[in-house]
C-alpha cells in the first residue's frame, strides 16, 4: 500500500511541478506529412491521353530532419483523364528538397519515377513514368499545401510515349477558394 501512494505521490508532484514556456519554440515538426494535389495541363504524344489533362495525385512523404522541412522522400499515385475521357494511372516513388527557404514555406525540386498503366479495357501494357516537379510547399502539421509545376514523361518499349506538362493545385486550397466564392455569391 505504502508503494502504491508513494508512486501516486510522485506522478502528482511531477504533473503539478511547473515546467519553463515552450510557446515560441513552435509546434513539433511530423515527421510524415500528405498532400493531395490537383494536377491541370495537356498531355501529348503517341499514346492515347491527348489534349487537356487532369487528375488527383495523392502523396506521403516522410522528411527524417530534426526541422520537418528537409529533404523529403515517400510514396505517390495517380489518376488522370483527359478531355476525351481516356485515363492513364501511375504510382511510385517521389523525393524533393528546398533549394529556397522562406519563413512559413519552402521553394523545392524534386524529381519522381514510378509504373504507368492505361485505363483503357484492352491495354495491359506497364510503362515507366519519370518526372521532375518545381513547387512551392506550406507545411502544416500532417499536411503539405503545395502549388507546382511538373514536367513527366511516359516511356514504354518503343521509347517515350507521352509527355505532360501540368500545373499542380492543392484540392484543400482549390474546395476552400470554391467554398468561399460561393459563400460569397447569393
């Protein structure tokens, strides 16, 4: 018995004892943040997705630094359909890194490489996807809000079969622009 007090006595006192402020030190950097991304573009070359193209792209990236705003490396996929309804899908691996640093967001490069399929019914054929991506990145807790640029490449046996060049836009950001634009309309 005399144990048990003793041990509820001490998470008592180590609960009330003050500790220093920590309020501008900032929140603690995850280390594992998402972003689901909007990409907007056109797409051409030999293989069946042509003209305007668009899509969602869901990423995870994990930055091991003790700041969160490091390099960061992860896992993506795709989805992208074009104004003919043909649709292409990917998923792979993707890394970037600031080259420019502001106070609350970052300039990165990168670059991403994965599987590419078609979603036509009669096409099994695998094709390797190859990217590099420009964006500017606002870290926020278990997400990044990003607005970039990406130019990717579509390769299958007879060489490059396709090319993309998409402007990138946060979904978050783009449904809370349309919310408050129809907030404002009555």
């Amino acid at each position: 018995m005399r144990a048990r007090l003793t041990a509820l006595l001490g998470v008592v006192a180590w609960v009330l004892t003050p500790s220093p402020c920590r309020g501008e030190a900032g929140p603690p950097a995850w280390p594992v943040r998402a972003n689901v991304s909007m990409p907007l573009g056109s797409t051409w070359g030999r293989e069946k997705l042509e003209g305007f193209t668009w899509g969602f792209r869901p990423a995870l990236l994990a930055y091991p630094t003790s700041t969160g705003r490091g390099v960061g490396a992860g896992a993506y996929a795709e989805y992208l359909i074009d104004a003919r309804t043909h649709t292409m899908w990917s998923y792979g691996a993707i890394a970037s890194a600031p080259v420019v640093r502001f106070d609350v967001f970052d300039l990165r490069v990168g670059g991403f490489a994965g599987v590419r399929g078609s979603g036509e019914g009669d096409d099994e054929a695998r094709r390797l996807a190859l990217g590099a991506l420009t964006e500017l990145v606002l870290p926020a807790y278990l997400y990044d809000f990003r607005v970039g640029l990406r130019l990717d490449g579509t390769f299958d046996d007879r060489g490059m079969s396709a090319t993309s060049l998409l402007l990138e836009l946060d979904v978050i950001a783009v449904l809370g622009l349309l919310a408050y634009a129809s907030a404002g309309a009555r």
